[in-house]
C-alpha cells in the first residue's frame, strides 16, 4: 500500500466507509419515503395509449396523431 500499510483504512474507526455507502442508504430511504407520503397520494391511470384509438383490423393506429 505505497509504505502506508493497511492502517490507513482503519483511521477513525473506518470513517472512509461513510461517504461510500451513505448514498445508497439515503438513496433507498429517499425512494421508500417519496413513495409512501406522495405514491399513494396519485391515483392509478391508465396510459393515454390504452384508451380507445381507431385502428384497422390489426391494431395499427390510421393516423399518427392517435397515438397521443
């Protein structure tokens, strides 16, 4: 380890781990968070490609404008 050694990683009780791994922790906390105090709050719609589009007898859309 360049004439360090190994003692270079536990420096402050391993305190280089805390930069490494916070952003995930937060990262899934924000996500759980976000989901539970605004998720539930929007109602469940369905895409606006799902509704009634006039097509041929394969489903293809007649005009391109159908599609949104």
């Amino acid at each position: 380890m360049i004439g360090y050694g190994w003692e270079v990683f536990s420096y402050h009780n391993y305190y280089f781990w805390i930069p490494i791994v916070a952003p995930f922790f937060g990262a899934i906390a924000a996500a759980w968070s976000y989901f539970i105090f605004v998720g539930f709050q929007i109602p469940d719609q369905p895409p606006s490609y799902m509704k009634e589009n006039k097509t041929d007898g394969d489903g293809i859309p007649l005009k391109t404008t159908d599609l949104a």
